[in-house]
C-alpha cells in the first residue's frame, strides 16, 4: 500500500512539473506570436480574427461558404496597397502585387519556395504526393539537377514532334462533340476537355494509351480527390481530427496511392524496354528513368523521387491545361463577336485541314491573344509563394527578414492599376503591338521556377482549340454559373455546358 503511495505521490509530482512545463512553453508562445506581431505590424494588412490563429478564421470562411480565396487576396491588395501583412499563428504571409518586388524575387533563384505550403505538398494526408519533384523541390541544387534532365523532353524539336499526337487526340474529341451534335446531347465541356488533355499527358509523356472518351479509367476522379484533399489539407489543419472528414481522406490516400502505383509499374515497364535495348521515345518518363540513372546506386528516395515526378507531370500536364480550355470556350461562348473574329482566323490558317502542323501555330496571332487573356482573368495556377530570409524593402516599407511572399496573379490580373476595366474580356490587351504588361501577368510563374510545361501546353490548347473552331457552333446552355470552384487549381464550376452543332460553310 506504502509503495503505491510512493507511485501516485511520483506521478502527481511529475503531472504538476509537466503541467509547468507545458505553462511555460505556452506562456513563452504567446510572447514569440505577440514579438511577431510587433515586428511586422506596422504593414498595412487586414484586422487579425484572433490573436493566435491570426488571419486562418477568415479563410476557413471562405471555404466554408464555397467562396475563392483569391478573391479575398484581390479585396486586400485593393485596400492595403502593393504590400499586406497575413498572420497565421507565428507565421507572417506578405501579399505582394508590387511589379518591381515580384521580378525581384520570383526571377532569382535565392528565394527558396515557401516552406510551410510546399512541405503539405509533401504528402497529403499521411499518404506521399508529390514529394520532393520538379515543383515541390526547395532546395536549388536538387531542383536545378532534375530541371538540367528533363529539359530535353521539353525542347522545342522535341515538342515538334508532338504534333502528331496532339492532332490525333483532338481528333477523338472532334469525333465526341460530332456525335453529342448529331444526337443534340448537351456537351460538358470540362469534362471532355479534361479526357482529352489526360490522354495526350498518357500519351506524349509517358507512351500509354487511355482513350479516355471512349473508356472509363479511374484517374480522372483520382486526380480530382488528389487536388481537392489538397485544398483542405494546406487551409485547414483541423481537417483531419474531424471524424466526418475521414472517408474523403480514406479517398484521398487510396488517390494517391493509385497514381503512385501506377507510375512505379509504368517506369518498370519502360525500364526493362531500355534495359533490352529497345527503342524508345525520348519522353518525360524516359527523362524520370535518366534521372535516376546518374547515381551509382539506387536507393529507395531515389525511386521514390522518380514516383514524386511521375505524379507531378501526371496531374500538372493536364489539370491547368483543361481548365484552360474550358474557361476559354465558356468566355467565347459569351462574346459572339470574339468567338467570330477567333473564328475566321482558324478559317483562314486552318481551311478545311484536318492536320495542323507547327508552322500553322504560329500564324493563329489573335487564338493565341485569346488563350493569353483566359489566363488573365482565370489563372488556373493561381499563385506562387517565395521564402524571403534578409531584410528588404517595398513600395518604401521596410520588412524585416523572416517571411513568407505571396503572389497571387490571379489578384494582379484583375486589378484596374494593372489593366483597364479588368474584368471585360479583351484578347486586344495581348496583341503583339499592345505594351506588355510588367510584372503582373505570370499564369506560368516566372524566373528560373517557371512552368517548365508552359509551351507544350500551350501547343496543345491551340491544337484543340482550332480544331473545334474549325468544325463546330456552340452556346452556352442558360442557366448555369460563372462561379469559379477552387480545387488546388481554379476550374469552372459549372462544367462549361456547351449545346454544340456542326458548323454550316458558305459556298
């Protein structure tokens, strides 16, 4: 009984000195959030929802209510200026939509990419995502050694060379739309943009035949968990501790899980090819194996690494490029006049060829116009973010080193300052004697961490875009929204229903 005495005396004790502890960690927390606050509070920036949580309860929110969080970034660059504060717990966030800062930062290579959102992009859940890839890589020397190998998969004789299958796998959704036309089915445009832009990323990137408008698969929903646990998994960090959220993380994981697996058979498949000494393309899943290839011994990060690329091109090579499109046909479908100029320059480029080549891209000025200005208004890549470690200086405000900054193009791209009546769309701001905009236009980033993809995807939307131009009318069915739904990247909400019908040529 003496002894049990001793045992619970022992444990109160020890409960007492842990309480203490845990005090006078607590009370040493509050004392660091409320230094920080006084380091950098005098940046103009928003009232904070709470001393601790600082700015987070805003944007639950906005998730909360089904809002766009880059809404909310427009709404303070319009009132705070070039330059915001954002607190979250100790963490300071800097909007920035100063031209001068963003080239500063976004076109050196000593900003790293901000710890705290890339490292969630890590893994989702528990469950490796995109690890430690061509995106996600903070490190300079890790990033610039996986950016050196897979340049050659996006050289411009390399991309060339993909106008054979970007033409066919057009063709396939031309032969789609003409069979919803002839049935007079209503078209859901983002859908099949989506099918078409996961069959070419198959096909050109990594020698695999989908056919997606023709057959189910299951990555297309797999993808759309991925970026939608993404969302939740980088804003709310309660998200997981909420037993109702558990069968959407569950989904999640096994997302992840798929892509994962999937890739690791594709890369064993292709490395037993080039082990045989067969032939074969020189894509981005041969650049992923050669990546690996320059170290001696392969260890399990090394194939995990190739995993992490796999994935990233997997989701990267698509996603933005549909939602492109999409956004396009939807604002063209809202502007007659637009979608007629558009029109009669594929009719003059194109005619009646079923097979555009390289050299016909560049002479379709005014559709690249009209893809440039669908990114401005709707940057499916919404922003990026940069670590800033010394001290700098901003539109004459001092901030001391120790932050986050934030860029959001989505907010610069719809800002009066920046361009005229921003929410009018007009592909005139982007002709070739138009003055480019400086600094605030960056749907593929910018700098050295630039979208290594832009021109390949770009390629590919004029391809799809001139071909339905080409052959089809099409309207907006009335009734649905212009809502942008946010899943990691910004898409249309509604699916962009389209009532589609063959196109009738003057003789």
């Amino acid at each position: 009984m003496a002894l049990l005495d001793v045992f619970f005396t022992i444990c109160a004790k020890a409960l007492t000195w842990l309480c203490v502890f845990l005090f006078i960690i607590f009370v040493g927390y509050c004392f660091y959030i409320k230094y920080i606050h006084l380091k950098y509070d005098h940046i103009p920036g928003p009232p904070r929802d709470s001393f601790f949580l600082g700015h987070s309860p805003t944007f639950l929110r906005v998730i909360k209510n089904d809002g766009l969080i880059y809404d909310k970034f427009l709404e303070w660059s319009e009132t705070y200026g070039t330059v915001y504060r954002i607190n979250v717990l100790h963490y300071v966030i800097m909007g920035v939509t100063c031209p001068e800062a963003t080239k500063e930062i976004l076109m050196s290579p000593k900003y790293p990419k901000d710890l705290m959102l890339y490292k969630r992009l890590f893994n989702l859940f528990g469950q490796r995502f995109l690890g430690n890839g061509l995106v996600t890589a903070r490190d300079h020397e890790v990033w610039y050694k996986q950016r050196r190998i897979m340049d050659p998969a996006f050289s411009s004789l390399y991309l060339r060379g993909l106008m054979g299958t970007f033409n066919e796998r057009a063709e396939k959704l031309m032969d789609k739309l003409s069979e919803l036309a002839d049935n007079n089915t209503e078209a859901n445009m983002l859908q099949l943009v989506n099918g078409v832009t996961l069959d070419v990323i198959a096909k050109v990137a990594f020698g695999v035949d989908l056919d997606l408008l023709s057959n189910k698969s299951p990555f297309p929903k797999a993808i759309e968990a991925c970026l939608k646990g993404m969302v939740y998994h980088i804003r709310d960090s309660s998200f997981r501790f909420n037993p109702k959220n558990w069968p959407f993380i569950n989904e999640v994981r096994e997302a992840c899980r798929l892509l994962r697996t999937t890739g690791a058979l594709w890369i064993h498949d292709r490395k037993a090819a080039m082990q045989n000494g067969e032939d074969v393309p020189k894509d981005i899943l041969t650049q992923i194996i050669k990546t690996s290839s320059t170290e001696e011994i392969m260890t399990a990060e090394d194939e995990e690494l190739m995993l992490d690329n796999f994935v990233t091109f997997f989701i990267a090579g698509q996603e933005t490029t549909a939602n492109q499109l999409a956004f396009c046909i939807m604002e063209l479908a809202r502007h007659p006049e637009i979608l007629a100029k558009v029109t009669n320059e594929v009719d003059d480029v194109i005619g009646m060829k079923q097979e555009i080549s390289y050299d016909d891209l560049g002479k379709l000025i005014y559709l690249s116009q009209v893809l440039k200005e669908t990114l401005r208004i709707y940057p499916t890549a919404p922003g990026t973010s940069r670590d800033v470690h010394g001290d700098m200086e901003i539109d004459g405000i001092h901030l001391p080193g120790g932050f986050t900054c934030m860029f959001s193009s989505f907010a610069t791209g719809r800002m009066e300052k920046f361009f005229k009546d921003p929410l009018k769309f007009d592909p005139d701001r982007f002709h070739p004697d138009a003055p480019r905009p400086y600094y605030c236009y960056y749907p593929f980033s910018l700098g050295p961490r630039s979208c290594l993809g832009k021109n390949f995807a770009q390629m590919e939307a004029k391809v799809v875009m001139a071909k339905l131009l080409q052959r089809f009318d099409f309207s907006l069915v009335p009734g649905q929204t212009f809502d942008i739904e946010d899943t990691g990247t910004l898409r249309p909400k509604s699916g962009v229903i389209c009532n589609v019908r063959h196109r009738k040529y003057k003789n």
